[in-house]
C-alpha cells in the first residue's frame, strides 16, 4: 500500500533518516540522526536532511572545520597560490605575459613571489615576461647596441658577434 507519513522536524545538528517527500520501504521508522561532523551539519530546526560540508579544494586553508551544526569555512590559498573568483580555486601565482592578458595578483606580490611569478594563472600561449635587463659586452672597449627585434626578442650585436635573448632567458650567442 502506498501512501504518505509526516515529515519529520529535527534539532540542529540532526537530519530525519529519511528526508521531507522521501520514499520509505513498509513501516520503516523515520527518526532524527545526528550529522557527521567533518561531512555534514545542519544548522537549523528542519525536515531537510543534514548539508554535505562544503570543500576548501586544493591549496587553500581550512579556517574552521566543519561540525554538526556549522559548514567548514575556508581560509586564505597557499603561499605562491590565489584566489580566483571565476573557478573559485586557488591558482598557482604565474609569470607575466608581454601582451597585457594578465596581471600582477595582490597576494603573489603579498607572499613575496619573485617579480616574473606575480600575475594571474599563466597560459600556455604566451612567452613570460623577463624582470631583467640584459647588457652583453664582448671583448671590444664598446658595448653592443640592443635592437628590439619583437616584444619578446631582442639582439645585441658588435664587430666580434652577437647575442640573440628571447623572454624565456634563452640566450644564443653567435660568432
């Protein structure tokens, strides 16, 4: 026989067995069951069943644990790690890119990350952008003159040879 039974109202920190509009076998008993602390809690009188505690994900700190009757709170990312609020994950701190599709993130620059690893997630279609100048002196009285071939290339040459330095610190040097 099908047929309907009231819902069952429970304490914070309890959640009914079976929840409100729920399907149960026979005369199985509904009866108020306490929330796992660490993986879930309910933190209101209610015929709902008990809230999965929510995650921090990876490289973030957990601020407070979830417990029966409250959700986990969730702290700050890992050094070298930021928040970003369009995935709602931490992201490792990345290098610059030259063509201004990213910048420096506060916190990168906060944990004290080296000036090239400061700026939002790094993508892969991009070279980084080098924090140092480059001066290249052979063995002539005057230095080379640098040439920008690109934004991310540039040459010194002289009479004796020249020095090719690519953003990514790849040097060349030829003769």
């Amino acid at each position: 026989m099908i047929g309907c039974k009231d819902c069952l109202w429970c304490s914070i920190g309890f959640g009914p067995s079976v929840t409100c509009g729920g399907s149960v076998i026979g005369n199985t008993p509904i009866r108020c069951v306490k929330c796992l602390p660490g993986t879930s809690y309910s933190s209101e009188y209610s015929a709902n069943g008990c809230t999965d505690c929510s995650k921090c994900g990876p490289h973030r700190t957990i601020a407070r644990d979830c417990t029966g009757i409250s959700d986990r709170k969730c702290g700050d990312c890992d050094k070298g790690f930021y928040f970003d609020s369009t995935t709602s994950m931490c992201q490792r701190c990345s290098y610059c890119c030259s063509d201004g599709q990213n910048f420096p993130m506060k916190k990168c620059i906060a944990d004290g990350m080296p000036t090239n690893q400061q700026c939002s997630y790094g993508r892969s279609d991009c070279l980084p952008v080098t924090a140092r100048t480059t001066m290249f002196q052979t063995n002539e009285t005057e230095p080379t003159r640098p040439t920008m071939i690109n934004s991310t290339t540039t040459k010194f040459e002289n009479g004796s040879g020249m020095l090719v330095v690519y953003s990514a610190g790849i040097y060349i040097v030829c003769k």
